[in-house]
C-alpha cells in the first residue's frame, strides 16, 4: 500500500533521511521505531505531503506522493507530535471544525463527530473544553481528528509519548480497533518494546537510514545472533556441564542447580545439534529453551541514538 524508496531529505549539508525504502503492506500496523532525532518525523511529513524530499520516491497505492499531494491527503490522516492550543474550543467544536477543512456536509458532520467520539472514548467529554483535558484525551482527540475524513492511512507520530501507562494502554486498544476496521497505521515511538506487542512489522532507523526491518520475530532472529539457553536435566547435570563447556559455541556457562544455562552464538540447526548431543549421551534432558530476548536490548545494540549537536 506504501512503498517508499530510496528517501533522501537533506536540511542544508545535514542528511536527516538517508536513503531510507520500506514497504507497509495494507492492512498492516508498522512500527517505526529510532532515538530522537533519527529522522522519523521527516519521513512522516514527507508521506504526508507536508514536506519536500530531496529524492527518492513515496508511493500510496502506486501513486507518486510528491506529485499528487492533494489526492492523497484525502487518504492519510496524520497526528503530528504536538497537540496545538485551543483555549475556547470545546470537544465537539475542535472535531466539526476540523470536519469543515474536509468540506463534510453539516448532517454528516454531527453524525461523524458522535461516531469518532465513541471510538476514542470521549463521548462523555464531548461539552468539555480542549484545555481541560488529560494528555491522553488530548491524544485520543488529536486521532480522532487524523480520521475525520475516513483515511485509509493512518500516519501517527509518536502518539503515546508522555502518556502513563493506562493512557498507553487505552491508546493501544484503540488501534487495534482501527486495525480491525482494515485502517493501515504507520506509528513511530522512541521505545521499541512499546510499539513490539502492537505492531505486525517493525523498522528501526538510527541516523537517517534503515538499520533493520522485518515482521517483531524476523528482526529478533536477525540481531539475536547471541541467544541465551537454559538447560534442565533430571540427573547427570556434571556431565551436562562437560559437554557444553566442550561446545565452541557456549560462552558464559553458569549453574543454577538442576539446570545450565549459557550464553550461545549459534544458530536453530546448531541449537538442535546441541540437544541431540545432550540426548545422545543419554542426559536426561527436561527442558531445553531459549529465554526470551529483549527488545530493548537489540534496540540499543543496533542504534547508537546519535543526535545532531
Ligand atoms: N527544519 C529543520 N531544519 C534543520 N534540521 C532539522 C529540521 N527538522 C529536523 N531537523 C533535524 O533532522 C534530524 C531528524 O529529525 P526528526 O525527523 O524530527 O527526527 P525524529 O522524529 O526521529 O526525532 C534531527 O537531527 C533534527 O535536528
Ligand atoms: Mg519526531
């Protein structure tokens, strides 16, 4: 559905997007995930049509973004990174309005406003003024407004930043509805594991560029070369203990009663190999697993969150 290649936006002599490509298939959610100042909001406004690439090409379902920038803004709704001020607006106000912009007819209006409203759960502050809300309803509002004209696309720059974490987590259900609804989100966060449990794909951009991107799973295999086992055994653990020691893979080995575990630089296959070893030998072996990785962890190994001083 968006295909972007080759993205290039320079600020002067600085390279904020550095040949940047990646491709969000419909219906999908991407996680768009970099330090601050690693180029996610440039790529965001030049998707959205509000800023100029330097090169390279963004395309919405085949269409060339740069040069039909009206057309597609009918299809994507942005949430910038700021929420603006808005003294004496009230909820409903702020949504008709913006409704407006989209030259949605009055009836239509009402019934889209009450519609959005119940989705982000605000109907009960619909009479209360912008100002007076929490973050997080600021923020439900402000998503609100990005699908006023029913967008296709949804382009969401770092919508749970400065939440608490119930604000989060009802952020969060509410994209999943979007998703269902079949509404395609692109969602940048400077917090990988944030974005982990919601998204169906993740890329990573440090400095401009893309460092890896893939399905959550595809990423985790891709930069967890170094994987952590634990190894449990019902009898014979020293004999266990001998035959890692001996593996050229196995670094770190510790000893937790029963069980073994240890660093491993290996691939599945030499994981396998590893258990058949264990089993050949005759080790009663109970459990044999990899322990989860961390996200952050392979988060902070492959951006160096270098800013522009
Ligand atoms: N209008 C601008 N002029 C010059 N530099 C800019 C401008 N906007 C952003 N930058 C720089 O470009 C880099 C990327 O910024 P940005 O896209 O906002 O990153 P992110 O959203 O990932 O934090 C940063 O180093 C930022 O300082
Ligand atoms: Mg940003």
């Amino acid at each position: 559905m968006l295909e972007i290649k080759n993205l290039v936006k320079s600020y002067g002599r600085y390279l904020a997007v550095n040949n940047l490509s990646l491709e969000i298939p419909e219906g999908e959610i991407y996680g768009f995930v970099g330090p601050n100042g690693a180029g996610k909001t440039t790529t965001m406004k030049i998707i959205c049509g509000l800023l100029a690439a330097t090169s390279g090409e963004v395309r919405l379902d085949g269409v060339d973004v740069t040069r039909n920038s009206n057309k597609i803004k009918e299809s994507i709704g942005y949430m910038p990174d700021f929420f603006g001020v808005y003294d004496d607006l009230k909820v409903t106000e702020y949504l008709e309005f913006y409704a407006s912009i989209y030259k949605i007819k009055d009836k239509e209006k009402k019934k889209i406003t009450n519609d959005l409203l119940e989705l982000v759960d605000l109907t009960q502050k619909r009479d209360a003024y912008v100002d007076s809300l929490s973050r997080g309803m600021k923020q439900r509002l402000c998503l609100a407004r990005a699908l006023i004209h029913n967008p296709k696309l949804l382009v969401l720059d770092e919508p749970a930043s400065g939440l608490d974490p119930r604000a989060r987590i009802e952020m969060k259900e509410i994209l999943r509805n979007l998703r269902e609804m079949g509404k395609t989100i692109l969602i940048s966060s400077h917090i990988l594991s944030e974005l982990a449990e919601l998204c169906t794909h993740i890329g990573i951009i440090d400095s401009g560029r893309m460092v890896v991107s893939g399905s959550v799973s595809e990423i985790m295999q891709k930069v967890y070369s170094h994987r952590v086992l634990r190894i449990k055994v019902s009898a014979r653990v020293d004999e266990a203990e001998l035959i890692l020691k001996e593996n050229p893979l196995i670094s770190k080995l510790s000893r937790m009663e029963d069980a073994l575990q240890a660093g491993f630089e290996g691939s599945e296959e030499d994981m396998s190999r590893l258990l058949a070893a264990l089993v050949g030998k005759g080790i009663p072996v109970v459990t044999f697993s990899q322990l989860d990785g961390n996200l952050e962890d392979v988060f902070m190994r492959v951006t160096k969150g270098e800013e522009k001083q």
